[in-house]
C-alpha cells in the first residue's frame, strides 16, 4: 500500500519529522473546527478526505509552511 502523499517529498519541505507532525495535526484541528467554510482551504482539490491528508497534502504543495518567525527561542 503506498501513502499519498509520500514521507520523502515531504520530508523536502519540512527538515525534521517532529515538525511535520505538529504541523500536520494543527492544520488538521483547524480544518475540523473550520469544517464548513471554504475559505479555509488552502487548495482548490483534496485528493483525501480526511482532514489529517489534506492537511499532509497542503505540506507538499508548499501553501503550508511553517512560520519561523513564531518557533520558541527566536
């Protein structure tokens, strides 16, 4: 079974697997609190249905990333 999208082309996008999965869970509980409104979706299709995919697929595409700017320490 292969997984869409794939560990290595996100691992492109983002440098550490921690990182991933906060980013990924956080979009994915802003999408089930936005669930209903459009303008919360960053991509005109989803290829999943599940909130966690297209959060995971937002990463791959490069219209979620994370805000440096915000991490703890800088």
């Amino acid at each position: 079974m292969l997984l869409e999208p794939s560990l290595d082309r996100l691992m492109d996008r983002i440098d550490s697997q921690y990182s991933l999965v906060m980013l990924a869970a956080k979009r994915a509980h802003q999408l089930d609190e936005a669930e209903d409104l459009a303008d919360e979706r960053l991509l005109d299709h989803y290829k999943s249905e599940r909130n966690i995919g297209k959060a995971l697929e937002e990463i791959e595409s490069g219209d979620l990333v994370i805000d440096s700017s915000k991490l703890k320490g800088e």
